[in-house]
C-alpha cells in the first residue's frame, strides 16, 4: 500500500508462510498511478461548485475500481483495495478524512532522482493544487490560533505528518468520521438495486428536499455495480488459466455472486457476505455491526438446503476474516455477536459459535470479536467464548447488556428499545447501531493536564504550553485549590476539542454527503439530509482519555504527601519531578510507596472515582452546545497510546518516571495492584459505568489459573464482577514466561497475541516500551 497507516504493525515479508496472503503490490505502476491521480484532479475541479452528494459521487466513481486489488490466490470473496497517494473517504486514513493527500509521500516521490522531469512537473502540479483543497488543511486553515497553542493536530499540514506521540501535549484533534455501523439487514433485505429504487421512491414522497441528495447516493450505488463487474471480470480472466478444479469453482462462484449482486439481492450465505464485504470496503465503514444476526437466516437456511455444512461455513468465514486482517486496520473491524434486541436470536446463536470457531482457528489481531452477554443467553456462547480466550485468543471480548444498557440510555436520552441497539466500537467507544454516530475525534491525556496545572500551564521542560493556567504548584495553598484550577483546565480543553470536532463535521459536510453512509443510516433518506447534517436521529462525538490512573494517583499523592502529611512541600516535589527524580531517591520512594488506585483502599479508589466523574460530567455538559453534537462524553479506552503519549509525559507524583507509559484505562499502573484480584475487581467498580461512552478493562490472567482453575476461580470471579455492575471485560491468556521468551527469540513467537488495550495485537510487534508495559501488568 502506497498510504501506511499510523496503527500499521506489520510488513508484506510478515506473511510469508501464512494462510494470510498480505494486498499484492499496487496494481498500477508509477505512470498509471500518476495518470489516475491527474484524472482524480481533474474530476474534482469540474465538479468542485457542484452539490457536496454529486461532487462526492463523481470522486468516488473516478476512485473505483482504479483503486481495488486483484483476487489473491485464497481469496473466496472480492474485495481488496490500495489506499492512493491521493484519494477521498469518509475515513481514508486513520486520522485524516474527506478528500486526502499525503504529502511526504509527493514530497519523497519529487525529490526521487529516478523520475524523468516531465514526470516531477506533473506531481508538483498536484501538489500545489490539493495543498488547499483536502480537507484536512481546510479544517486546519480555519482552526482559531488560540486553540492551536493547546491542541495537536492530526492529519497532514505544510507536507509534514503531525506525529502525536513525539512531543508533549494535553489535547489532540483528529479529522475522521468514524465508527460507523451500518443496517446490514437493510442492505442485505433490499439489495443495491432494491436501494437504487429505494432511493427514487423516497424523493418521490419528499419534493421538498434537494433531488441532488437522492441522486449522488444512487451515483454511488452505480460505482458499487460498476466494481462488482469489474470483479467478475477479474474472476472469469482467472478462471480460464486455473487448473486446479477446487480453485476454479471458487472463481466461477465469484463471478456469478458478482453479477448476481448488481441487479438481484443476495438470496444465499455466501452472497449475503459479498454484499457485505464490497458495500462496506468502498463505504469506508471499519465496523461489522451484529454479524451472527443479519446473516442468521441465510445460514440456516443454507444448512437445511444442504448447500452448506458447517466446515464450508468456516471456509467462507475465514476468507473474510482474511480480508480484514489485510486491511491493517488493527483497532477497528467490530464484529458483534449474542446480546439483546436481536431480530432472529436463535438463528443467531448457531451461527455465533461458528464465529468464535473462525476467529480460534484464525487466531489473528482482527476481526474485534466482541459477545455480548445477558441473563438467559444460551451458555454454550459463554462455555465456548471462555474455550477461546483460554487457548490464548483474545477474543472474544465480553460485555454485559444488563449493566450497559442503563447507562447507554441516559448518556444518549434513547429508550430502552433504542439502547437494545447500542454496539462497541474501535477501541471500546458505545454508538447505536445505523442510527447515532459519535466519531472519536479528540484527545486528552490527563497526566499532561495535571503537568500544565502544577507548572504554570506548560509540560516538564517549560517549553510546551498545555494549559491555559498560570499558577503552579507552589501556589496552591490547598489542595482544593489545585484541583479548582485541575478541573478548569479539563473544562477549558474539553471545550476547545468540542468545538473543533464540530467544526470537523462542518468542513467534512461542505466537501462530501457520505452518500454510502446515508442509505444505510436511519432517517437521513426520509429528511434528505447526511448522517452529520441532520439526518440521522443523533450525531455526537467523544473525547479519547489517557492516563487517569496515573492522574487520580498522583493527585492522591500530592494530597497526602504534600498536604496532609508534609512529608515534603510543594516546591520540593516540583523540581524533583523536573528532573525525573534523578538523585532524590528518597522523595521517590515516598510518592512510590502512597497508596495506589486497584488495591480496594477507600481514599485513593475515592480519588479516582471523583477524577472519572469530574471527567465524564464535563464532557456530557457539552452535549447540544455545538452544531453537529447532539451528544458529546468521554471514552476511556486506550490502544497503545497509554504507552506513546507517555514517553513525552514528564514524571509524575504517582512516582512514575518520565517517559513511562500511562495507566492503561481503568486499570491500575501495571504492578502497583498488590492486595490480589479480588481487591482490583472491587476498586474496577467503584467507578461508576452509566456516565461514560465507553471504558475498557482489561484482566490478565497466567494459562494455569484460567484453565485448571477457570470453574473454582474464574467463573465466580466473573460472575462477581458482572453481577455488581461490571460492563466490560478485556481477557488476556498468557505465560509471562512466553512474553520473556518472546523479547529474547522473537522469530519463534510471531503468534503470541496480546491485548494491547482497545485492540489486540502480535506480542512481538509492538515497540519494546509497548512490550515491556504489557510485560509489567499484573498476572493474576
């Protein structure tokens, strides 16, 4: 891929000898590429006036089927694509949206001394023109000046790629509309012509709403039908030089299904998930929604029509699960199976425990299996769920309705029937199924916050500004006071993200309709309006957390240490902190040796809980403030960035080191849990669960204890935790001894699978601090 993305974690050399076959080499050569990107140019500019649905679809269709992969050798399913040097999606990188170029990419390519000077003319006369025209450098051109003194900005600007791990900051805005699921059913009922007619039937019934929203969403569809015959083209070609028999039945199948699809709907299995797979991969959608369910019937259906068994079930599903795997798009990919509200539940169980079995036989990073669990569900789901997390797996991850759905309902003001609905995301975030999107597009680490609070506004080396405060620890008489101004800072950054994810919602509604998006969304084809316009029943957005453990703990420790029991001033802790302890042993043993959140102790569980409060109170204030943000809360649901966002954190009072990762959610610093699992479980729930739109936690636990144990400690230990409001569990199965191994041999563990925080990843792929934070937790 031309477009690496910042969560890419491995290399096409990676693959060798696995089932996996990584994307082939881009289709297209340097001229053909260049050709395309001049044609992409081209087409924008004469459309760049036109209505944001029309200019969208005609941009889209100058995109694919240019932009798709060939079908690999084990591919039973169409649907492989490039990410371009130049291109446009909802989502195109992780961080950088609507319409997109990278520019150290052209910047490599024009100082490449290999190119002919024709060739160097032609990229610099792209470059010139997008520089003002993706919508990323629109968003940061009209970004006020004051808010960029706090917020780093994801995203590409002046050909330079914003790197949030590489220097300190507070605050983060990222560019993205994200998390979204799609009404899988809907498609899979109606079929792209079914929405093709759809749509002119609903323009038919609202004259009143601009027909050029209907049309660049059936333009869109039309690029849909246009790939899909370009696929069964690919396979047919394949077809005729295949030899072995096996093999060109799959071809001859895939083409059919490809034909099939672009004037009928899918009427078996495996078409059903071609629908799906081509609909979501030129959608830009990174989430699968409740797949054991809008599949249900044409699973069993299949199975009594004797055109399916189970093992050509795990065939098709593994070719999917491949699929994703390729896309490297390692913290999202949600699948969701099991829970309440389901239209064909126990359909929808057998075709469940099939799903498990693809992703234990798998045994990857993604799909983000993810069961969620209910008083009176089937227990074989929960007996095999417990099998595959035991064998190491990961996955899947385990939420409780019961304890979730009470909270979904406050924090959104849905009903009951409405949070029946709600799916996890990405990371762990909560969003409704096609009807409220709450893309995660801004950042806090809450260490840097307190940083900013105690040192005048600025980080540990006094040279970046975090905080709008001038004050610094010193002169705080109280601890009250410190936390007065700690709050302010949080309200202040909380405030200047909202508005900046607002304006990010602007700025991607002036460049594009999210055509695809708004078929499949509830409520967008009825008002003629975009799922971040109005249409969709509520948009909002989430403010990511980091570090509030390390946070909470170091405020526990300065209100004990400094305050109550004067065991050393305010001045004193500040600049042994500036110089990370550095021969104050002595003063660093003491902040070390403060009580610690996740022992079950009383003041610094209470710490935490009034951090975690105060956090997600702010957030939900902000709520309906700002157009485009019906709802607005905070996630605490960390990926690796605990780590990254650490190394450019300074020490902090808890008595880490600078540079040292950050908590990892919820959870307490790695080690400093020491009264026994029983006392972290009980610390995890004094936070409360229904203020939030997501938090992660996460249970490590040695092989011998989860699997020789698992009845006499691990069930009563779960149904502890769940039956006293627990919502969420992330379970990882692993020998420390394997982590050691795996540092030291790397070539003999590249199937270890960690989980990492809101994802999962392969051990010895991640960045040694990463490998050592993971190495560090607590085995249980």
């Amino acid at each position: 891929m031309y477009w690496k993305e910042a969560y890419k974690t491995r290399t096409k050399d990676f693959y060798s000898g696995y089932a996996t076959i990584y994307n082939n080499e881009p289709r297209l050569n340097f001229e053909e590429l260049l050709k395309h990107m001049e044609d992409f140019t081209e087409v924008y500019q004469k459309c760049k006036n036109d209505h944001p649905a029309i200019r969208e679809a005609k941009c889209l269709d100058a995109q694919f089927p240019q932009i798709m992969l060939g079908i690999m050798p084990n591919d039973l399913f169409c649907g492989r694509a490039d990410i371009f040097p130049l291109g446009m999606n909802a989502q195109y990188i992780n961080s950088e949206w609507g319409f997109a170029m990278n520019f150290d990419w052209f910047d490599e390519k024009i100082a490449d001394e290999s190119i002919t000077k024709e060739e160097r003319s032609r990229l610099e006369a792209l470059r010139e023109f997008w520089v003002d025209h993706t919508s990323t450098k629109k968003f940061l051109a009209e970004m006020n000046p004051t808010d960029k003194v706090y917020m780093v900005t994801g995203g590409v600007t002046d050909g330079n790629v914003l790197d949030l791990a590489n220097y300190p900051h507070a605050a983060a805005a990222l560019q993205r509309v994200a998390g979204i699921f799609l009404d899988y059913h809907k498609l899979l009922d109606y079929g792209l012509r079914g929405l093709y007619h759809l749509t002119e039937e609903k323009q038919k019934e609202h004259p009143e709403n601009d027909p050029n929203f209907y049309e660049g969403m059936r333009m869109a569809l039309k690029t849909i039908m246009k790939t899909l015959e370009w696929y069964a083209g690919q396979a047919a070609g394949l077809y005729r030089t295949e030899t072995d028999e096996q093999r060109k039945e799959d071809l001859k199948e895939m083409e059919r299904i490809c034909r099939k699809l672009i004037t009928e709907k899918p009427g078996s299995f495996r078409e059903a998930i071609q629908l799906v797979i081509i609909y979501s991969l030129i959608d830009g959608t990174r989430e699968w929604g409740r797949m054991d369910d809008y599949l249900a019937l044409y699973y069993t259906e299949d199975i009594k029509k004797g055109i399916l068994d189970e093992e050509e079930a795990i065939r098709l599903l593994t070719s999917f699960w491949q699929l994703m795997i390729v896309k490297e798009q390692v913290t999202d990919d949600r699948v969701i199976i099991g829970g309440l509200g389901r239209k064909h539940p126990k359909e929808a169980d057998e075709l469940a425990m099939v799903i498990m079995e693809v992703s234990r036989r798998v045994r990857d990073i993604v799909p983000q299996l993810t069961l969620r669990m209910y008083k009176g569900m089937n227990p074989k789901l929960y007996e095999k769920a417990m099998d595959c997390i035991g064998e190491g797996t990961t996955y899947p991850m385990l939420y409780q309705d019961e304890n979730v759905i009470p909270g979904v309902m406050k924090v959104f003001g849905i009903s009951y029937e409405e949070a029946l609905g709600w799916m996890p995301l990405g990371c762990g975030e909560f969003t409704i199924d096609h009807r409220i999107i709450i893309s995660p597009n801004s950042v806090l680490n809450l260490a840097n916050v307190l940083w900013g609070t105690m040192n005048g506004g600025y980080d540990s080396t006094g040279k970046y500004r975090l905080t709008p405060n001038d004050t610094k620890l010193t002169d705080y008489e109280t601890f009250d006071q410190l936390w007065d101004t700690f709050c302010k800072n949080v309200a202040y950054l909380t405030d200047v993200s909202a508005r900046n994810h607002s304006r990010g919602y602007e700025i991607i509604a002036e460049d594009m309709s999210l055509n695809l998006h708004n078929i499949l969304y509830d409520g967008c084809i009825d008002a003629g309006k975009g799922i971040i316009s109005g249409g969709t029943v509520k948009c909002g957005g989430s403010d990511e957390i980091y570090g509030i453990v390390t946070c909470s703990d170091s405020l526990y420790a300065i209100k004990k240490c400094v305050y109550e029991d004067k065991a050393m001033t305010a001045e004193k802790l500040l600049d042994v902190l500036k110089i990370n302890f550095a021969g104050h042993e002595e003063e660093h043993a003491v902040l070390l040796g403060a009580d610690k959140f996740g022992n079950d102790l009383e003041e610094v569980d209470n710490m935490m809980k009034a951090v975690h409060e105060m956090v997600c109170f702010i957030m939900l204030d902000i709520s309906g403030k700002y157009y485009g943000l019906d709802c607005f809360g905070m996630v605490n649901i960390n990926n690796r960035d605990n780590t990254t966002y650490g190394r450019n954190t300074g020490a902090t009072p808890d008595g880490r080191r600078a540079g040292d990762p950050l908590s990892n959610a919820n959870n307490p610093t790695a080690g400093m849990d020491k009264n026994g699992v029983t006392a972290f479980v009980n610390s995890l729930l004094k936070a409360r669960g229904d203020i939030h739109f997501g938090t992660v936690q996460n249970m490590k636990f040695s092989k011998e204890t989860f699997n020789t144990m698992r009845r006499t400690v691990i069930f009563p230990l779960l149904d502890s935790y769940f039956g006293r409001g627990g919502t969420q569990a992330m379970i990882n199965v692993v020998g420390k001894e394997d982590l050691e191994n795996a540092r030291k041999e790397p070539e003999k563990y590249s199937n270890l699978i960690v989980r990492v925080g809101g994802f999962s990843a392969r051990y010895v792929e991640l960045a040694d601090d990463v490998q050592l934070d993971i190495l560090n937790r607590t085995l249980n």
